[in-house]
C-alpha cells in the first residue's frame, strides 16, 4: 500500500506541478495585477472559496502562516477566487498540452482515477473537498491535472494531519523532512516556506532535545520517528490504493512518461 500510494503521489505531484513552471506562475498571471508569488497562492487557494486568509494559513500549513495570510487577503481585493482558479486551470492545461499528445491514454488514466478518488474521505481534508466541489474541467488534459491535483491534496492533508499528530509544529516537520531527505538545511524551511533562521534553529533544538536529530542528521530514532509519519500518511491513502486495485500498474504506466516529459522539458527547462 505504501508502494503505490508513494508512486503515485510522485507522478500526480510532477502533473500537477506543472502550474509552478509555465510562464504566468514566474511572470505573472495577465489580467491580475498582484506578483507571482501572491498569485501563485491565491490561484491554489482558490477552490475554497473567499476564505480569509487566516484560515488559508492553518490549510497551508508548512508555509509561514503571516506570507499565506497577507497574499491571500491582498488577492481577493484583486479578483475573485473564479477568475484565479480559471486562470490556474488554463495555465496548466497549456503547459501539459506542450508535452502530451496522447487524449485516448489521458482519457483512460482519468478513468482509472476518478473512481478511486471517490473513495477517499474529506474528513480533515479541507482542500480535497473543495476540489472535490468543483466541476470537473470536462477535457482530457483539465480532468487529468485535476484529479493528480485532488490526489496530491489530499495526501499533502493526511501528511499534515500525520505530523500534527505526531506533535510537531510547521518548522519542525520542515526541517526534519529536509534532514530525511538529505536536502541542504534551509532550502525548503526558509527558501520555499519562509521561515527564519531563528524559526529554523529554534525548531533544530527542539528535535535535538527530543533526541531525533543530532549535530545536522536524524539520529535512528530521528529516522524511525519520520518514517512513522510517513507511513501514517501513506494509510489515509489506503481507500485510493484499495480501489485502484489491479489497475494500479497500468495508471502508474500511463503517468510515468508524462511526468518524465514535465520533468525534463518543463520543470528543468531552460528560462
């Protein structure tokens, strides 16, 4: 179960990622006249609804609670959710237009996904159901990045939900996420998330005093404690796997060059 649920969020996370690369999410979104970065926050919160941004902040919540609050505040006095979410959607489907060509496979894998997305449980996932809310796009391209949208926000809550309840904080899941995966300390705590330095050593001595981290490295109960997480979050994922059953092969098949192609000529592609 961990396997699959693993793999697919791995290739639903680089479909759906294709929105932090197109053009409008490092230029700007035409017709909305706020940055990129409050853009970029506002086109995602946008299934919600004219959620204050306060409430947002707790959603989102690895990212510095004041950065979330104050964009989402800002975007709403610029445009409407709606207008947002059309323009993330659009934005999107371009993007995966430029790589995938093949609607008979796009059609099937959003086949194999919409009924196993039906199992899951919106209980304590508050940004899968409002997806779950919306319309689904109604082309191959928009319902495919939909569903790795609502795939990857639901595991994204039930990781959330995981820590939580683990009694970490924001920063500290940051953190001791970055040293699991032996990524540089910082680059995601404070350069994707905004936290600062203080957030970041503060957080350091907490998982230090509760032994799972020594120097800069999990220590093995450092490890064994962020597996746990891990795995905690893999079982919210249990109804999705349980129900793609054996066609679980065959979606990951058709995902796997598709999220390739994004890797390579959208993700690392040349600005």
């Amino acid at each position: 179960m961990s396997e699959i649920s693993r793999r697919l969020r791995a290739r639903a996370d680089v479909i759906l990622g294709v929105v932090w690369y197109t053009p409008e999410a490092r230029d700007g979104y035409p017709g909305l006249a706020c940055s990129p970065s409050v853009a970029s926050l506002a086109t995602r919160a946008a299934c919600l609804g004219r959620v204050r941004g306060a409430a947002v902040a707790a959603i989102f919540a690895t990212i510095e609670p004041e950065t979330v609050a104050r964009a989402i505040d800002t975007a709403w006095e610029v445009a409407s959710p709606e207008t947002f979410l059309a323009a993330r959607l659009d934005a999107s489907v371009r993007a995966l237009r430029s790589v995938i060509d093949d609607d008979t496979g796009v059609e099937r894998a959003v086949e194999l996904l919409r009924g196993p997305i039906d199992h899951l449980d919106p209980a304590g996932h508050p940004m899968f159901a409002a997806l779950s809310a919306l319309p689904w796009p109604g082309t191959p391209l928009g319902d495919l990045w939909r569903a790795c949208d609502m795939v990857r926000e639901h595991r994204g809550e039930s990781h959330v939900n995981a820590w939580v309840a683990a009694g970490l904080n924001p920063v500290e899941i940051n953190v001791l996420s970055e040293l699991w995966r032996k990524v540089p300390l910082g680059s995601v705590t404070m350069m994707q998330m905004g936290w600062s330095r203080n957030d970041l050593d503060v957080a350091l001595q907490a998982l230090k005093a509760r032994h799972l981290v020594a120097g800069n490295e999990l220590t093995d109960e450092g490890r064994r404690f962020r597996e746990a997480i891990e795995h905690a979050t893999d079982t919210q994922q249990a109804p999705l796997v349980d129900a793609l059953g054996d066609d679980a092969e065959e979606l990951l098949a058709l995902l796997d060059p598709w999220a390739r192609a994004i890797a390579t000529n959208v993700i690392r592609r040349p600005s």
